[in-house]
C-alpha cells in the first residue's frame, strides 16, 4: 500500500475515534505496544518478517492519533496489555458473545478505568492463589494450565467449554506420565 494511502487511512481512522470520544466524553484507550525489541531481531528471522514489522503502521497510528487527540483536549491513555487475550477469552467471550480480539478491547477498556480482572470464582480452585502476588500471576497458571490441557485448541473452543473441570484432572494426569519418563 502507498505510503501516503496509508497515512490518510489512519488519519481517518484517528479522526473516528476523536468523534466518538468527543460523543462519549470520554478518553481514548490503547495498549502500549513496544516493537523495539522485534525490530532489533530483523535481521536474524528473515525478509520477510522485517518487512511485515516494518511496515507496521502502529507508531504513525499512535503519532498522528496522540497529535489529533491534543489538539481536542482528548486523553489517550496506555495500559499493559499483558494477559487481555486470556482474559478477554476466559471472561468475556461467551458471557457477551464477543469475538476474541472484542474480548482482549473489553479487558483494556476496564484497566483504561482502572477495573481489576480477578479470576472468576469458578477457576480459583484450578490455580494457587497466593494474596501477596498480582492478579496476573494467577492468569498465567491458568494460561498455561489450559495450554497444558490439550482441550482449548482454538480461540473458538472457548464458546463450547461449560465448566473447567477438565483442569482438575491435570495433576493427576501429568502424574503417572513423568513416572513413566523416570
């Protein structure tokens, strides 16, 4: 795509979300993404993923939307996007019929508001909760414990789980196999 062609498509795009935080009264919230250390590995994984990463177009989003948004009187305000995925996926998704990538907005939203995602009730019993870390040391057991499983293997497959119990019987499974390896 030109380059001027993109430019104007984001501009587009930045003037759309200034109406509607205009509309809304309300400020703009984003993930804060940083590329730097990909581009710094450019060269050891291929042309062709330097060339997907450099004509990303996220820092000119950034730039021209912070650069609209001053202008306004606008806020834009940049939270961790650690853990929205699995996050968006495990509570959202089928509680809202959201897509995925709807689910991981949803998450950043509410910490742009400051709103916590504990672990719902239900998973607690799946993860060792421990009150003197963060919250997002208990989404990464669950992550991995789902990984672990074998059970999710799409994004899609989250709409069909009805209960987790099938995390339950992990222990007992990984159990017998490193007895097995011994």
């Amino acid at each position: 795509m030109p380059n001027g062609k993109q430019q104007a498509m984001i501009v587009k795009v930045c003037r759309e979300l200034t109406a509607l935080a205009t509309k809304y009264q309300c400020p703009i919230v984003g993930e804060d993404l940083d590329f730097t250390s990909k581009k710094e590995q450019l060269r050891e994984r291929g042309k062709k993923y330097a060339r997907m990463l450099s004509s990303w177009a996220y820092s000119n989003f950034v730039k021209f939307l912070n650069s609209i948004l001053s202008n306004r009187g606008i806020e834009l305000l940049t939270v961790n996007p650690a853990y929205s995925s699995i996050i968006g996926l495990v509570k959202y998704l089928r509680m809202y019929g959201l897509a995925s990538d709807e689910g991981a907005a949803l998450v950043i939203a509410r910490r742009g508001m400051r709103l916590s995602e504990k672990i719902p009730g239900s998973l607690t019993a799946f993860v060792e909760v421990n009150s003197t870390k963060h919250v997002w040391s208990l989404w990464n057991q669950l992550n991995k414990k789902i990984k672990l499983s074998g059970m999710v293997t799409t994004r899609h497959s989250y709409y069909a789980i009805s209960n987790w119990d099938f995390l339950a019987n992990l222990e007992t499974k990984e159990a017998p196999a490193l007895e097995e390896n011994a």
